[in-house]
C-alpha cells in the first residue's frame, strides 16, 4: 500500500476554465466547488486526491468551458474531526463564495457539514460518508446522499451472509457515526433473517492494534466477525485476524465496508473470499474501464474506489442542474437534480429521490482468489446485482421529516 | 469452558498476554524516560516521537536498503539515538540552568515538530511492515494462540530491561551515572567528564525508545502519529514508578500492562483511564512514586 | 516556575496609564475590525482563545504554576454549555453560565488534588487528570464521542438578541471577552494578586510572614478553571459544536504556547499570543501538518530564545529606553 503524498500542490488546485459569459445569475459568475476530504488519514486513499480528481474530470466532460460556465475547484483536509470540517465549511460558504461541497468521507464530518449547509443555503452531495442517517433524521433540503449507505451495506452484505449460514455475529465496531449507523443497521438485518448477536466491541476510529478486540471476538465463538468499520481500520483488522489465527479457528470475517483500495493494499492472500457490497467497480463495462484509464493517470496509477465515482457523477449531475436552472442557489439546484433523472457512464441511469438519497443498483463482489487475477487490480467477481429499487431503504422507513 | 469469576479462561489469559505484551512497551519505553530524567531531570516530551522514528528508521531501511528487521534493531537505535545527542548538545544543554519546566516545553515542542514533518510526509494511516520471517505463526497453547512475534517481544524487552537495569546497578559505569545524579560537582571534580555523561545518556534512552519503534513496527502500524498518545501513558507509568528509578519503570511498566488488560476483561470502559487513576492515588499517598525517593 | 519577565520595570502610574490606553486601543480595534473586511468567526475564535489563554496565564504567569492538563477546563464547559443549549433548551446566557460552573466545579476538585505537589509533578497531575477527563468524556453517551454535540443553538440573548446574527455575536463575545480581561487584571492588581506574585517568588517566605499558600494557589487554580470555562462556552454556542479536540491534551499544549509566545506573566501577552496563534493555524490551514511543525518551532524557539515572549520583550525594550 502506497502512503499518499499530501503535498502542497495537491491543495489549492484551482480548475479554472476558459472565460465565457457571465451568466448572471451564478454567483459572482463562478461556480466553485469544494473538495472537502480526508487527506491524510486513514480514508486518504478512497477519498482524498481521487475525489479532487474526479470532480475535476466531470467538470470537463460536462464541457463548462464550451458552455461558458466557469468551473473552480478547491479542497482541503477535515482530518477526521468534525469541528475543523465544519469550520472549513462555513468559512468557505461565508468568504470563499464556495456553491457545492462534495467528497467528505467520514460521516460524523458529514452530519457537521449537512447542518452548516442546511444553515446557509448552500448545497452538498455527500459521496464518501456511510450514514443512512443523512437520509434519515438528518435529511436536508440541500443535501443529497449519492453513492452508498450503511441500509444498504447491511443489507447486500449482512442478508447474504446470513442466507449462507453466517446467523451468529459479533461487531468490531468503528466508535462514530458511521461505524454506529452501520451496526445498527447490519443488527436489524441480522435479526429479522433469524440470526443472533453475541457480542459488540467499540474501537476508536483509527486503530493501529486491534488485538484486544479480535481476542474477545474469538472468544465469543460467533460465526461471522463483522468488523463495522472501514479503510485502514479494516485493514488492521484484517491483517491482525490472520495473526491470530481466527480463520483458521473456523470463524470468518465480515468486511462490511471493503474498497479497492483495501484489497489492493492486503493482498488478494489475505483478501481472497471476502464478500461484500457496492455500488461502483472500474471493470463492469466499456464506459467504466474508459473512465479508469483516463481516471488513473491523474491519480498516481490508484484506481478509483465507488466514492471517487459517486463524486464524478453527482458534479456532473449538478452542473447538469446548474445549466438547466441557469442559478446556482444551493436549495433551488439540489430541488432541480430530484427532478431530473440521472445518467453518466459510470452509475447508468437512475434518480434521486425527495429524501435527498440517489438511487442506482448495487452489486455484490466476492474478492479473486490470487490464481484468478490477471492483473494488479484485476481483484474482484461479481456475484450478484441487486436492482436499484432494493438496493436501498424505501422512501417511508426514513423517519425524513421532508417525505410526511 | 472453565471460567474464573464469570470470565471465560481463554479469554481471561488471552488479554493477560496482551497485557503483558502493552507491559513490555511501557516498560521499554518508560525506561528510558527513567533514565534520562534521573540523570538530566528533564521530562522528554520528545521520547514518543523518537519511539516512532526508530519504527521509521526500520520501514525506510527495508524498503529502500531491503534491510531486514534484525539489521533494523542495531541500526535504528543508534541512528536515533546519534539524533538525540544532537538534539541534547545543541538544545537542551542550554537550558540546565533554568527551571526544569522548560525542558519539558522544549521537548514538547521538538515532539510536534517531528511528528508534524513526518505526517506532512506519509500521511497519518500507517505503512505497513513486514514480520520477520522466523517469527511468523504461533504456538497454539489450549487456551489460546500465541504468536511467535508477541512472545519474542517480552523476551526481548525483558532482556533489555534487565540489562540496562544490571548495566546501571551493577556495574563501574552505572555507578559513575548514579553517583553523577546525585552529586554532579563532586563527580566532576573526580575527573568524571560529567556533561560527556550526559549527553551520552541521552542518546541511550533516546536509543531504548528507537529500539522499542522497532520491535513495534511488524505489529503496530508504522504511523507518525505512534508515540503521541503512548507517551502520556507511559508518563504515568515513570511516575508511578518512581521518577528515577531503573527497577521501579521496568516492574511497573509490565505490571501496569497486566493490569490494564484486566481491566479490559472485567470492565473494560476503564481500560483508558486505569493508569492515570493509580498515578493520582500514588501521587497523592506516595508522591515520590513506588520505588523512588523524594528529590 | 519563576517567570522571567520584571514586573517592576514601570513606576505604578505610567503602568496604569499604559494599561489604559493599552485597553482602550484594543477594544477600539477590536469592535472596528468586522467593518475593516475581518472575518468575524475567525475574530470569535481569537477571542475565546484569549479569554482561555489570559485565565491560564493567571496561573502560569502569576501563580508560577504550570498546568498541562487546562483542556479539561475548556472542553467541559464547552460540553455542558453545549448539553444545555441543545438538549435542556436554555437560552445562551444560562447555557454559557451552566459550562462556566461546570468548569469550576471541576477547578475545585482537580485543584485540591494538584495544589499539593510542585513543579514537575503538578504538570503531571493536571496532564494524567486531563488525560482522564478526556476518556471520560469519549466514552460518555452525551457527547456522542467523536461526532461531538453538533447543531447546537445559539439562541436568543435575554430572550431579545438573535445570536445567529453574525455581527450580535460577535459583539457578545467582545464583551464577554473585555469582561474576563478585566477581572484579571483587577485580580493581579489586589492584594490577592500581590499575596500569588509573593508565594511564586518564595513561597518558604511568604508562608512565614502568615500567609496560607495552599489556599491562595487553590484560589488562583478555581478563578483560572472558572474563566476558562467561560471561554470554553462561549466558543461552543458560536461554533455550535463541541468536540472532542477541546479536552484532547495537544489543546493544553497550546494554551502554554499562546502563553509563552505572548509573553507570561503580561497582561497583554496572552491576548497577543492567543491572536497570533489563531492568525497562524487560520492562514496556514490549506497547508497540512505544516501548523504543527510550526507550532513546535515556535515553542522551541520561545524557550530557547525568547522566553519573554512579545510583549514581554516589547516592555523590556521599552524600559530600556526610558532608562
């Protein structure tokens, strides 16, 4: 796994296009983007970079400049923390003129980000956070939740693990925002297929030992391990599992949230078998292996993870709206793309919904054995699709105080 | 399953282990804290962020030497250590004759630049470092399974321990140390090149936190972020201890680990806090620590 | 720890001029400055940070105490001010109010535990107190670990001025900040403040001629937990939000800084400080880590060279001239 240089130069890049004319209704004449991002941490290499990079892909296949719409994209580092995220945002709504925040892994920056959003009129499309909450309790009029969420996580993964006898779990849970959401809604869909937790251990985000907590993992005897937690701290996990050899006991992992990134980075020894869901993967089809190769010589040979895609295909939806409503006020803009359907080579069709969530089919992958590989990151196989209409929780089960 | 007050015994005795596995960091590390606060009476902010350079000195020597781990622990510590008499003639020598508070701000503040530079530099998630290869696998003991490379690290940081501590106690040149703590003016007047001295046990507790980075780096992620919030427990574990006692940082150290991994197993929300708890009691019945004598 | 800087270096009535016009100068700045282009928020937080960095001060500077562990103080009343704005619906004054106590509260406990060792081992109490505060509050259920309490009300002061006014915040917090100034300043300037100067230059001395140390350094230790409440609570209602990076020890750390850098030991120094602080990590946030390589260069350098800090060394380079 390659560190991620955060350099100085990945920062402030601003993508200005050619000078049109001014529409006069786009705030100051620019509409600017801001990549709002961990770009340091453990979430650097799903998000960080890759995110400034798709958004800025879209911006030119969306063909700003020949529509004399002018396109700047800037960025900046959350670490991880709420009040910086928060912070960052409302200086760049307040003083940046900043119209979109986009990116922004890490749900609980992401619950801090929808409010100051929600608080200035602004909009944000959320593409790295998990939380189903932010369609949820915490649904806005000027957010919309593009490419995945924890409802949909438990119930592609934890639904098919449990139809193939995974029915006994214990959590290794991430202690925020997301790793919460995303046991709770793994539990329900344990529960309601007849499955029983035996245990849940909370580890702080960011772990670098997880062996106290894989110990009482084993010792609960539980069939499946399922670790709610993402990037490095999955990794870890992982990797520490093997150590102590919890596999071999007869217990089996399960990788609720698993990105390329990650497989790419453990090695397909350590990997092989792990079943998981998600929304994006570079080699489905023509348009999304076209969008790779362009995609990888801007990030530094890393191959795009769903949340790089879900960035290019809401900022190309939302220039869409933008162009169509020739005004870039957030609530009017993010009203104007739950009107309009969606369609962009990487998701295909689908629609956002009045909760603010996206709506596309989900996929369920299985990671390659090594013999079956052809290349560096020729990692997954597609076991199943599930259609957009069960991929994600129905509009009423929300409790979004905008759908009553 | 047997089970001792309500407790499973695999689970009891696994987290035990990784207790004592916790111990033999602490121990290390609050050895040389020990160390170089008997002798130099400054509090070295700064020992986190060396525990975390030897780990990178071992990364960057496999991966652009192809050094292995067992070049890693003779090289690192020296080089780190090189690094901590540096830091020592150019810095901290200056301020021995002001209030020792300084000190420990100065350290501090060399702790956050160079976790700073190396975070600016990898980022803050971790590079991972491979095990060495006679240490992979474990044992399988019944009611658990331990890995090789956690069983060598108590054995090892056991046999570091116990020699420096033999080293100090034991031997002429401890004795010069011990005696240079107590009685700078006179050692010096007996021809004992007392600030060489100093310097010099700098760079080896300097060295111990490296040697401990290296051990740490096959299990823990090598990561710039490592020593940051070790170095507080281990504070409480030298001043549980005893400020300046050898003996008293190497048996708290490990048996402050065991404890805290009870804890995780019979109540676990206290297993952060534990160890500041007993500090405080300790600092209130017995402030010169377990084992130390007042100064 | 004995502090560098002379405090008799003016005669008292050219003090008390300078210290007059000193304020004046600055509370006309500062309610100018959101007119002059400023951003008020940023404003905000150096405000807060001043009210924190000038309590601690109060104890460093004056009662020659070092704490490593006054996150506590911060980040609790941030916590309870944000508790009770958010989830008891207090209006902003009794919300700032409830933090504040809290603070003291914890000021009264920790300080009867720390006042009774020195040095070194006082810095040690207060860090593994913190440290503890700190676990405390990551596990607690209210504060919702590392998400924070977010969306918290700013609410209506007095139930008439509608804090989410930009500007009507700001100008609270002026207030609330030449407030706290103030009572500090009066504070040094009693006999009380004569009594903790006393104590931090010999304390055998002072408790010979009949003076209760223990009592005076507890007293010093509440009032500096009490004022750094208040500015804990202040900055939780403007920013709506409080985390956990406000009980997290690197935020102790950075009080002493803001405190050496100004200059301890000042009156002035700690706002001077506070400011070039926040005027730093503001202007170098796009820039990584780099703040806190900077920060530790700035330490290193104040204690190896610069002890006096700014205006520290402004009033030693002042006294000279007049000399």
């Amino acid at each position: 796994m390659k560190a991620v240089n955060h350099s100085l130069r990945a920062l402030a890049i601003g993508a200005l296009f050619a000078v049109g004319a001014a529409q006069a209704q786009i705030s100051d004449g620019v509409v600017k983007i801001g990549v709002l991002s961990d770009m340091s941490s453990l979430y650097a290499d799903l998000d960080g970079n890759g995110s400034i990079v798709a958004a800025q892909m879209a911006a030119e296949d969306f063909g700003a400049a020949a529509k004399g719409i002018k396109v700047e994209i800037i960025s900046a580092d959350h670490q991880n923390k709420p009040d910086v995220g928060s912070a960052v945002a409302r200086q760049w709504f307040d003083t940046d003129k900043v119209d979109l925040i986009t990116g922004t892994t890490n749900s609980g920056v992401a619950l801090a980000v929808n409010q100051v959003t929600k608080d200035k009129g602004k909009a944000f499309i959320v593409s790295g956070a998990a939380s189903s909450d932010l369609t949820g309790k915490a649904c806005s009029p000027n957010t919309i939740h593009w490419t995945y969420d924890t409802w949909m996580l438990a119930n592609g993964t934890g639904s098919a693990i449990v139809k193939t006898g995974g029915d006994s779990w214990f959590f290794i849970t991430a202690d925020y925002a997301f790793g919460h959401a995303l046991e709770r809604d793994t539990e329900a869909v344990v529960l309601k297929s007849g499955g029983k937790v035996l245990g849940k251990v909370r580890a702080p985000l960011n772990t670098q030992d997880f062996s106290s907590y894989l110990l009482q993992a084993q010792a609960s005897k539980a069939k499946i391990i399922g670790l709610a937690n993402a990037g490095g701290d999955t990794r870890n996990s992982i990797k520490q599992a093997a150590e102590f050899g919890i596999v071999k006991g007869g217990q089996n992992l399960a990788g609720l949230l698993v990105f390329i990134q990650d497989v790419h980075a453990m090695g397909l020894n350590t990997a092989q078998g792990l079943i998981f869901t998600e929304t994006f993967y570079w080699d489905m089809n023509d348009q999304t292996r076209a969008f790779t190769r362009r995609f990888i010589q801007r990030n530094k040979g890393i191959y795009p993870s769903m949340i790089h895609a879900g960035v290019y295909s809401g900022v190309l939806h939302y220039l869409k709206a933008i162009e169509a409503l020739k005004s870039d006020d957030g609530t009017k803009v993010i009203a104007k793309m739950k009107e309009m359907p969606t369609d962009d080579p990487l998701f295909g069709k689908g629609t956002v919904r009045a909760d603010g969530r996206k709506i596309h089919p989900a996929y369920l992958f299985e990671v390659k054995k090594p013999s079956e590989s052809k290349g560096e990151w020729d990692l997954y196989k597609t076991r199943a699709t599930i259609p957009a209409d069960q991929a994600f929780r129905p509009l009423k089960d929300g409790e979004c105080p905008l759908v009553k | 399953m047997t089970e001792i007050f309500g407790v499973p015994t695999q689970a009891l005795f696994s987290q035990l282990l990784i207790g004592l596995i916790n111990g033999a960091f602490y121990a290390m590390l609050s050895l040389g804290l020990a160390v170089i606060f008997g002798l130099l009476n400054i509090i070295n902010f700064t020992h986190g962020a060396q525990y975390m350079m030897g780990a990178f000195c071992a990364w960057f020597l496999l991966q652009y030497l192809g050094l292995g781990y067992w070049w890693s622990l003779l090289i690192a510590p020296i080089a780190v250590g090189a690094f901590g008499v540096i830091i020592e003639r150019t810095m901290l020598a200056r301020l021995y004759k002001l209030d020792h508070l300084y000190g420990l701000l100065l350290t501090f503040g060399l702790a956050l630049i160079i976790q700073g530079l190396f975070r600016n530099q990898f980022g803050s998630s971790g590079l991972p470092y491979q095990m060495p290869e006679a240490l992979t696998g474990g044992f399988n003991l019944g009611f658990m399974f331990l890995p090789k490379y956690r069983g060598w690290v108590i054995v090892a940081s056991l046999a570091i321990c116990l020699s420096t501590w033999y080293v100090i106690e034991r031997t002429k040149l401890g004795s010069y140390l011990r005696a240079g703590t107590e009685n700078p003016a006179l050692v010096q007047a007996f021809g004992i090149n007392v600030p060489r001295m100093i310097t010099l046990t700098y760079g080896f507790g300097v060295a111990l936190a490296a040697f401990a980075g290296v051990m740490a780096a096959p299990i823990y992620q090598v990561n710039p972020l490592m020593g940051a919030d070790l170095i507080i427990v281990v504070f409480a574990v030298v001043v549980i201890g005893g400020m300046g006692s050898i003996l008293g940082s190497i048996i708290t150290g490990f048996g402050l680990g065991v404890i805290e991994g009870l804890t995780k197993v019979f109540y676990p929300e206290a297993s952060n806090t534990v160890i500041f708890v007993i500090m405080v009691i300790v600092l209130i019945i017995r402030p010169a620590g377990l084992f130390g004598r007042e100064r | 720890m004995a502090t560098p800087v002379s405090t008799a270096a003016l005669p008292s009535r050219l003090a008390a001029n300078g210290f007059a016009l000193g304020t004046i100068a600055m509370i006309v700045l500062l309610s100018v400055a959101p007119f002059v282009g400023i951003y008020p928020v940023f404003l905000m937080k150096a405000l807060c940070f001043g009210v924190f960095a000038c309590a601690f001060n109060l104890l460093l500077g004056f009662g020659g105490l070092l704490s490593f562990g006054h996150a506590m103080f911060l980040g609790t009343a941030g916590y309870l001010a944000a508790h009770a704005a958010k989830v008891w619906g207090f209006p902003p004054e009794l919300a700032i109010l409830t933090g504040t106590a809290a603070s003291a509260a914890l000021g009264v406990v920790v300080g009867m535990l720390a006042i009774r060792r020195q040095g070194i081992y006082f810095a040690m109490i207060t860090l593994a107190i913190a440290q503890m505060v700190y676990f405390f509050y990551l596990q607690a259920p209210f504060t919702h670990g590392e998400d924070g309490i977010q969306a918290v009300p700013r609410g209506k002061l007095f139930g008439v001025l509608d804090l989410t006014n930009t500007l009507a915040m700001y100008y609270v917090v002026l207030a609330i900040f030449v407030g706290a100034f103030l009572l500090i300043y009066r504070t040094v300037h009693s006999p009380f403040g004569q009594v903790l100067k006393a104590i931090r230059e010999n304390e055998p001395r002072a408790i010979s001629l009949g003076y209760n140390a223990d009592r005076y350094k507890l007293l010093a230790f509440v009032l500096s937990a009490t004022l750094s409440g208040l500015a804990g609570a202040t900055k939780a209602i403007v920013f709506q939000l409080a985390s956990l990076t406000d009980v997290y020890w690197t935020m102790s750390g950075e009080v002493v800084l803001m405190t050496l850098l100004g200059g301890m030991g000042t009156i002035f120094g700690p706002v001077v400080g506070a400011f070039v602080i926040i005027g730093l990590e503001n202007y170098l946030a796009g820039f990584g880590q780099w703040v806190t390589v900077i920060t530790g260069v700035i330490f290193v350098v104040c204690v190896l060279a610069f002890r006096r800090g700014i205006v520290g060394e402004l009033a030693a380079w002042w006294a000279k001239r007049r000399a």
